[in-house]
C-alpha cells in the first residue's frame, strides 16, 4: 500500500529507485520519530526518473552547443545574462562548475522545452500514485514534476502536498509551469487540500522561500536550518518540522 509518494529532484541520472528510498525512507521515519509517529517502509514509494536523464553511450553526451541551444529555447541564457552580465553561463560555471551547470541545463531545461520528456518523467509519478496515496513529498526539481503532474490529475486522492528545497517561486521558473499562472498566481494543485512547503536557511533553490506568494495563502510555509546541508533532501526529511507535517497528513 503505498500511502506516501516521494519525487526526487535534478542530478539523479547514476542513481536507481532502490538507492533513493534507501536514503529517504529512513529519513522519514527520523522525521516522523519527532512527531511520536511512524510508518511502514512498505507504505512509502519513490517516483523515479532519474534514468531519463543518463547519457546514452551510442548517442554521446549533448555538447556544449546542444546545452545552450536548449539554454537559449527555455529562456535560462536571459535570466541568467540579466544577472551575471553577458558572460553570464560563464560566470555561474566558474561559480558552481562546468559540469553542475552542464547537468541542470541538460535536465531542467530539456524538461520545460521537450513535452515528450515531459510526460515521461511525469508518467512515472502516475505510475506509482495509487488509490491509497494521501501524501506527496517533492524535492527542488521534483516539486515542478509533483505540482505539474497533480494538475493534471484532480482526480487523484491525494490530500497533501509537501513541498522540500523548492524552486517553484522562482521567477523563471514560475513563468514556465503548466498550467501557467494567472493573473501572477499560480494554479492550486488539483485534489490537494494542504500543501505545506519547507525551505532551509541559505538554500540557492529557494529563490521565493515562502510559496504562498506565488500560489495564494492556503499554502502553509516553514522554515527550517539544514547547515551545511542546505539544499540535501535528507536533513529536510528527518527535521522535526517536515515530520510534524507528514504526522499531521496521516493523521497522527
């Protein structure tokens, strides 16, 4: 039975399904121990569509000019020309490394501007949501994959939302969604009735920290401090804040 649905986010290409609820599983127990609650790992799937992104070794890696021709059609060359100047791509290479930046241009720009990968890495989200999923938890790129997918599905069952290390109030980001924003906010998420966003102390992805800004006041943010650790997905599972939240989604 799976009652809780988790969707990893960008830069999982080497990994497998089995390695990633390795690591979250535990750590949301560790969350949910805070709260005086618990779950069985039986209960907790993980949508994984890392694969999707690995190199193909017949068809090579995508080449520089590749990654910014894909750069150029999602609109990233101007946000960040706009702020890093002309040199921009060069600049945030120099800042996180060639290769992070090769590897977010490559996932999260391929996903906005090809709609074949699109519904692919959204189908494996549909493939594991099941008539007894109450709860979705999403991390950075995951949370664009687990709102859009929801929706597209308002049928589903799924009650609540919660949202880790975010980047959907981002101002390029937010302009992308489907379906887009109206009037500056940004859909609710088809059959949710609580979403909950977490978002740590000095985590980059979280340009709008508090997502009730972009998508109206029933969404509920927290913030919380991961360290060093900002952005990693298990601090934001095994904080006592995130497992208050899943505690108070499954009803304990």
């Amino acid at each position: 039975m799976t009652t809780i649905v988790g969707v990893h986010g960008a830069f999982h290409q080497l990994w497998g399904p089995h390695e990633v609820a390795a690591r979250w599983i535990p750590a949301i127990r560790d969350g949910l121990w805070h709260a005086g609650a618990t779950i069985d790992p039986d209960d907790v799937s993980i949508a994984f569509y890392g694969d999707l992104f690995r190199a193909n070794a017949t068809d090579g890696r995508p080449t520089d000019e590749e990654l910014l021709n894909v750069a150029q059609d999602a609109g990233l060359t101007d946000v960040i020309e706009a702020i890093a100047g002309p040199d921009g791509l060069e600049v945030i290479a120099q800042a996180v490394g060639k290769q992070t930046l090769r590897q977010l241009i490559d996932q999260l720009g391929r996903y906005f501007t090809n709609d074949e990968l699109r519904a692919r890495v959204q189908g494996r989200l549909e493939a594991v949501v099941t008539e007894q999923t109450r709860v979705i938890i999403a991390h950075s790129m995951g949370t664009v994959v687990a709102y859009e997918t929801l929706c597209r599905h308002p049928e589903w069952p799924v009650e609540t939302l919660v949202t880790i290390g975010s980047p959907l109030g981002g101002d390029w980001l937010f302009g992308h969604l489907r379906p887009m924003p109206a009037d500056g906010v940004g859909a609710w998420p088809g059959s949710v009735g609580h979403w909950c966003n977490v978002a740590s102390v000095g985590d980059r992805a979280c340009e709008e920290p508090e997502l009730a800004n972009r998508f109206g006041p029933r969404v509920v943010d927290r913030r919380v401090d991961n360290g060093h650790r900002a952005h990693d997905p298990e601090p934001y599972l095994n904080a006592p804040t995130t497992g208050r939240l899943l505690a108070e989604a499954l009803g304990g």
